[in-house]
C-alpha cells in the first residue's frame, strides 16, 4: 500500500513523498572484488550467492518508515547502510536508509528475508542535483551497539565511489522512468558496504550516517530493534 512521509529537505521546504514502490538494488559494488567479499560474509552465515549482480528486489512499500524502533520476531537480523534515491515525480533526491534484514530467513530466501522486515530511513532528504558533481566524495558509516549505554561500535564505512554509479543503477532500474529518473513514487536503495570487522551480525541499536565533505552536512538516523515473542 502507498505510504506517505514527510522529509526534511536541506536548504528548502519539507516535502511529502508518497512512496508507492522500494526497491532493494542488491550486489552493486563497483569493485568485483567488495562485491565478492561481501558475498563471503553472506556465504558464512548460510546465505546463497545472487545468481547475477546486480539485482533488484521489490519489497512493500509500507515497509520504508522513518521511525526510531522496528519490531521483529527474532533477534537475527541486521541493518546495512545504504544510499537511498526517492522521486517523487517533480525533483529526484538522496537519502539515507537500512535495509534491515533477516539474517536466518535469508539462507532460505534473500527476497523473502529483505520483504519480512521494516526499512528504516532517516527523515531528511538532499536534492540530487546539488550532490550529483561529486557523490563519489560522499561517505557513509554505520555503528552497532546491545545496549543503550554502551559505546558505539563501528559497523561499516566507505565512499559512494565504491558502489556503482547511482544514474546508471537508477537507469538499469525496474522502475526507471526516463534517463537518470524513476517511476513519481519509487523509493531505492542503491548498496551497501562491508562490515569492518567480526562478520554480519545482529544488533539492538543501528546508527548511521551519511557526510558530504564538499557542502559540509551530515544526514544521521538511528534506530531500535524490539524483538517480539516467538509462540510455537
């Protein structure tokens, strides 16, 4: 079902997107080398390897939410920071998202283990177009933690000049609309990075981050993972 959310735009008005349709775009690594020591650590806990890269996965678009807590029915999944591209028909921007996944749904199935879980994105959003001459400078970190007042751990870091380019994932897109623009709507995100040290694995609290060194901003989000009761 359509979901709408309200974004903070840097430097303009805040916008309501509708998100109509989100898109996982999976395996994007520029270099063949991260791509495959990244499909590595899947491989270690259990996850088999993409029959071609890159894919793209259709989750719900009701999954996308800019809450600070998800709930989930266990506790093994993960988040993985990403680059997130939104159009909503008028101006294409970029974001900042996870694509929390199931870590034991996925040695079953990686469509259904992306498609069982909430997509946490922070609410604020920059235009395209000011960041597109230099996304290759762009960085993103992710950190980890079990409790609320325990250090910060670094999960994930790494440049935007490490995923493919964001135009062409967009272009080789389902959901392209015309050359370097989705389907009004479409929610995306492009890849992520791998994990620093100690392999994919859960956590309570995921923090992340995005700096644009050249305009001097930081998009952060943070959120909770609530784990429910498994009734058998």
């Amino acid at each position: 079902m359509p979901n709408t959310l309200t974004f903070a735009v840097a430097g303009s008005e805040p916008v309501a997107i509708t998100i109509e349709r989100a898109i996982i775009a999976g395996w994007t690594g520029r270099n063949a080398d991260a791509v495959n020591h990244h499909i590595a650590e899947l491989e270690a806990i259990g996850v088999p390897p993409p029959s071609t890269v890159p894919l793209f996965y259709r989750v719900a678009s009701g999954l996308v939410t800019t809450d600070t807590a998800m709930e989930t029915v266990d506790a093994t999944g993960s988040g993985e920071a990403e680059p997130l591209v939104i159009d909503d028909g008028e101006k294409l921007y970029l974001g900042l998202g996870s694509d929390h996944t199931d870590r034991q749904l996925e040695t079953h199935s990686v469509a259904l283990s992306k498609q069982i879980c909430a997509k946490p994105v922070a609410p604020t959003l920059w235009a395209f177009d000011e960041v597109a001459p230099h996304l290759d400078q762009i960085a993103i970190r992710s950190f980890i933690r079990d409790d609320e007042n325990a250090a910060w751990i670094p999960y994930q870091e790494g440049t935007l000049a490490s995923i493919r380019p964001l135009l062409e994932l967009i272009d080789a897109s389902p959901s392209a609309a015309s050359p370097s623009r989705l389907e009004p709507g479409t929610a995306m995100m492009c890849g992520t990075f791998a994990v620093l040290s100690g392999g994919v694995r859960p956590a309570r609290f995921f923090r992340m981050e995005m700096t644009d060194p050249v305009l001097g901003r930081t998009i952060k989000h943070c959120y909770e993972t609530k784990t429910l009761p498994v009734i058998s």
